[in-house]
C-alpha cells in the first residue's frame, strides 16, 4: 500500500479528517475527536499505527515481525506496521477497518448517529 493509498482509504471513511497535531509530518486521522491512524505519510518505510483490541495485537505481533507495539502509544490497545510488503494488503485492510470501526463503537451514540454508524 502506498502513501496516497493509505491517506484514501482513511478518508473514505464516514466522518474521517486527516489533522496535524503532531506537525505536518504526521498525518492523524480522526472519527468523532478519536484518532483510529496515524502515519508519517512521507516516511520510508511507511508506517501506520492503528488501534487494535489487545488479543488480536498479541497475535498479529507473533505472526508478522512487520508489526510491532504501537509507537509512541498505548502498547496494549496500538499497533505500528511497518510497509513492507510482508504484512497482506488484505490483512492491513482489516486491521484499518477494525481500528475505524473500534474507535466509532467508542463515540457517544450523537457522533455514531451524525457519521450514520448508529448501531456500531
């Protein structure tokens, strides 16, 4: 996946934004005021943290040297993949949709209601 790819894909999403609190160099997409991505979209290798529910990170970390506790984040909850073409683009699309749809389940039900994920 490229960078262009990984910022599309992003904010496709329902209700996503990218911001730059972080500076310009790090790209922060966020549903409601919740961060579900964060990469450094000019960075070789390109890198994405996500959040991930606890057990799947625990696997996904024992199958993938590529991905890894989430950098600068809450270990337990982030994950960081590093780009390298060893991580199936297909599993790295799962892994954004969960991160996505875990931070929306998070939002009041208001928020839910406005991007239209009432029942997530």
């Amino acid at each position: 996946m490229t960078a262009n790819a990984l910022r599309r894909w992003c904010l496709a999403r329902p209700g996503a934004r990218e911001e730059f609190p972080f500076g310009e160099q790090a790209s922060v997409f966020k549903v409601g005021d919740k961060m579900f991505a964060l990469s450094a979209l000019e960075s070789r290798p390109l890198r994405v943290s996500l959040k991930c529910e606890p057990e799947l990170g625990e696997g996904l970390r024992a199958t993938y040297p590529a991905i890894q506790p989430g950098y600068h984040l809450n270990k337990r909850h982030w994950v960081t993949i590093t780009l390298d073409g060893s991580v199936p683009d297909e599993t790295l699309l799962e892994l954004l949709e969960d991160s996505y749809d875990l931070v929306v389940a998070g939002l009041p039900a208001r928020q839910r209601a406005r991007i239209g994920r009432a029942g997530s």
